[in-house]
C-alpha cells in the first residue's frame, strides 16, 4: 500500500533540500524541507489542510543535496487515486 508519497533515493543523496506537491492550479499543497531522503513519515499523505484530497494528478520538486555537496532540482507528477 503506497500511503504516502516521499523521496526514495540511493545512498549518495545526503539530504533533501526541499520538497512540494502543487495542485493543477499551482497551489501549494503539500512542504517539507531539510530531511533525509527514504523516510516515508516525511512524505505526502494525500491530506491537504487534514481533509482527504479527490483523485488526481499532482505536480511535485524536489531539491536533494548529494554527499559530494552537489545540488540538483527534481520534477514530475504523481497521480493520487483513492
């Protein structure tokens, strides 16, 4: 059961820099910011403002910090299907 939607690295990502998932209209619904990647407790539940979100597709970034120092911006999108 996937109930939560995190960032999954490998070993050479030290930290996660930052972390949103924006709605279709570019709202801000979910944040997070200056955690170790692989947690899923840092993640997205699906909530927004502790109400259940409708099915969907999301947008998200995400900015990771390697080991080596060096820093790159991730994104996609991620359907939420109930």
């Amino acid at each position: 059961i996937n109930d939560r939607f995190y960032v999954f690295a490998g070993q050479n990502v030290g930290r996660v820099l930052k972390f949103k998932v924006f709605d279709r209209w570019g709202e801000l619904i979910f944040e997070n910011e200056n955690f170790s990647p692989n947690e899923s407790g840092q993640g997205w539940d699906g909530r927004f403002e502790g109400d259940k979100m409708n099915p969907a597709v999301f947008v998200w970034f995400a900015e990771i910090e390697y080991l080596d120092g060096e820093v790159e911006v991730l994104k996609g999108d991620v359907t939420l299907v109930r």
